[in-house]
C-alpha cells in the first residue's frame, strides 16, 4: 500500500494520507500499550518499531526522522482541534469527525 506521491515530486516534502495517519497513529499506540513510552517520550526500541512496521505498508523512505514530524504536527492539530472545541460557539460533528460552527 504505498503512496501516490513521493516525496521527491513534493520538494523533499513526504504527502501524508488517511491510511499513513491512520497506520501510524496505530503504531504508535502499540507501544504505549506496550509500556515504551518513557517519561513522555517513545523509547529507542519504540521508534525502531515504529518505523520498521510503517515501512512494511508505505515506502522504504521513512525513517525516525520523518515520522517524529508526523508525529509533531498532530499533537499540534490535535492542540487546535482541543482548543477550539472548548470554545464557546463551536462543536463536533462525529460522523464527519470535524470541529463545527455557525456561520456567522
């Protein structure tokens, strides 16, 4: 199941979809259910986990490095989403999994 896009097309840049997110975020809760999370932080073996596994569906290009990005990037989307749903006038459509509003 690999990638429509490279990340050489994309300037170097890796296009993250759906199923990486979706694999990813898997990946990385098997290793907190298997206690490699230490302080807050994924252990040495974690990562090599990690990355091993997320090769074996996507593309031999990802390494620590690209997913510890990833992985950074939605803590911060999840950061937004969180704030804004504590704020007074938005909401939460669950089939759409997306923060809602009025229009005005």
């Amino acid at each position: 199941m690999e990638s429509k896009s490279s990340s050489a097309q994309n300037g170097g840049r890796t296009t993250w979809t759906p199923p990486m997110d979706h694999l990813f975020i898997e990946l990385m809760v098997e290793q907190v259910v298997d206690r490699e999370l230490l302080d807050g932080q994924f252990s040495k073996t974690a990562w090599t986990n990690i990355v091993i596994k997320f090769k074996e569906s996507f593309r031999p290009s990802f390494n620590k490095e690209v997913l510890r990005n990833r992985m950074k990037t939605l803590k911060n989307f999840f950061n937004v989403v969180s704030s804004l749903r504590g704020t007074s006038g938005f909401g939460w459509n669950d089939a759409k999994e997306i923060v809602t509003a009025p229009d005005d």
